[in-house]
C-alpha cells in the first residue's frame, strides 16, 4: 500500500512538494503540477520553468497533460531526459473549462480512440514507468473501459478520482466504483477522492481494494496528513494533529519556500491561499483571512503569524 499526494494545479509546486518531505520525511512520490505538452513544443519559458526540478523533491514524477500524440510524444521524450524524474503521469482528469474546452484532461474520458493513441504514444516514447490519472467519466461513468484502454497500451498503473466531470468536486466519491476499476485491470490502481483522515483513509482502502491511496485537497493546509496516515499504516498509531506552535512554525516555512521559488510579489501572493487553509476552523478564521490578504510583505506575514498565539 502506497501513499501520494496528488498533483494540484496552483498548489502542489515545489515549495508545497519540499515542504511535505520535510514535515514528514515520507519518501513518498510526488507530482508535479500538470504541464502543458503544448507547451513543451514550443518551449514555453513558463511551461519549462515548471519543469525544473529541485533535488529535495525527488523522487518525482511529472504529470503532462494534451490531446495531441505528436505533442505529447515529443514532451515525454523531453521529460524522459531530465535529472531526478521518476516517472510519467498523464492527466485525463481535470475539469476545468479552460482545459476541457481544448478537448484535454477529463474531456478525453469521451474519447476512447484518442486515449488509446495518447498512451501508446507514450509508451513508445519512454522507458521510463507511466501512469493515467483520470476520473469515473466525463457525463456518464466509462471508468472500467478506459482503464482497460489504459492497461492494453501499456500504462504501469492508474489513479482514479472517484467522480465524473460533470460533478466537478461536488457531492461524494463514489467509492464502489473504483473497486469496479480495480477488479477489472491488473495493473495497480490507486484510489483518489475524499480521503482527509483515519477514518476515511481506512473506508476508500476497504472498499476499494486499491493498491494505493492519493491525497489531494485533504492535503490542503494539512501538509502533515500523508506522513501520519503513512505512520498509522505501518504501525497503527494514531499521530495527534500538529499543535499551533507546529501549525506555525510549518506555515513559516511554507512562506520562505514560496519566497525562495517565486520571489516575494508572488511568493505573498500564493501564501495568501495557503494561509487560509492552514488556519481554516480557527477562532478567528475571518479575520485572520482578511489580514492575509492585505500582506504585502514577509514581515507583515510574520507579525500576523505571531499574533495567532
């Protein structure tokens, strides 16, 4: 049974991909955010900003995302010759509009053909592991069809969001669906959705059956989360929550990350966001979010840090 965190556009940068390894020292595999393989073609500054790697985040894998085979190819031969990658994922699981719209991302859930395309192409194109992230469907659950589609290319394992797109993150994960991916492929599949504590961490592995568990927005604010839930399963132990002096201390961490990768007008301006979710639930909580997100500087950030005690 493994443990990741799950790429998160805008959030799971590098700073938020160091800052895990460093809370919980989990040697666990992190993803990249999803990069454009359109991008890669055209050797987009931003696009291969993003695919700089930081050896404190290794092992890691880069997760690309398109609908072009060309395109697609050419990104992971690129990718394939980069220090410290570990692996490729493919994203067929974003819901976003502005991706959905190009026919990427979970929009190719409708697409069997071109998936089919899309990872033969991938597979020719490295000897590196790949693996598809994607969701139950796009309107209607195809999940099983898909994921043999996957299988039959050559894809080394699946991740599955337990919703279709046209739920977006709305509602539950539907759980007993995945199980149904599970018994239909013999690649490992890893589970994804809703897992945010012991409890639940415990029902998606029970019900599912999966080899895997990925954490995403229940890793929010909550850097903690996979290092503990790593600890329970190794020996059962329980890890209390991080008291507010460690809360604290991590977001003060988190800032000098942001700092450190984007420089401080945008490293103040991603930290508002992750400021707020670390102190979610908080007395308070509405005022210190406002107070975040007047910050303009590292000092006003730790003055308001210092005044949460």
């Amino acid at each position: 049974m493994k443990i990741f965190l799950a790429p998160m556009a805008g959030v799971t940068d590098a700073a938020f991909r160091i800052l895990t390894r460093e809370v919980t020292g989990t040697r666990a595999l992190m993803f990249s955010e999803m990069i454009s393989s359109t991008g890669i073609h055209y050797r987009n500054d931003k696009t291969l900003e993003m695919l700089t790697i930081d050896r404190r985040e290794c092992p890691i894998a880069i997760q690309l995302f398109g609908s072009r085979p060309e395109y697609v190819g050419e990104a992971v031969e690129y990718v394939s010759t980069l220090d410290g990658v570990h692996s490729i994922d493919f994203n067929m699981g974003c819901p976003a509009p502005k991706i959905v719209k190009n026919g990427e991302g979970s929009a190719l859930m409708n697409n069997p053909a071109l998936v089919e395309e899309l990872i033969t192409t991938m597979r020719h194109s490295t000897t590196l592991p790949i693996s598809v992230k994607m969701r139950l469907g796009f309107d209607r659950i195809n999940a099983v069809e898909i994921a043999r589609i996957v299988e039959g290319c050559g894809a080394d394992w699946i991740t599955v969001h337990g919703r279709t797109r046209l739920q977006f993150y709305s509602g539950r994960a539907d759980w007993t669906e995945l199980a149904r991916v599970k018994a239909a492929v013999k690649i490992p599949v890893i589970a994804n959705g809703d897992v945010r504590d012991f409890e639940t961490f415990d029902e998606i592995i029970s019900t599912t059956g999966a080899d895997g568990v990925m954490i995403g927005r229940g890793a929010l604010g909550n850097p903690w989360l996979i290092g503990r839930l790593e600890k329970y399963l190794a020996t059962g132990e329980k890890l209390p929550p991080p008291s507010m002096s460690e809360r604290v201390a991590v977001m003060r961490r988190h800032l000098d990350l942001l700092l450190e990768f984007k420089g401080e007008y945008i490293g103040i301006r991603e930290m508002r966001k992750h400021a707020a979710w670390y102190t979610k639930g908080l007395q308070g909580g509405a005022l210190l979010r406002d107070q975040f997100n007047r910050a303009e500087t590292r000092d006003e950030f730790l003055s308001i840090f210092k005044n949460i005690f």
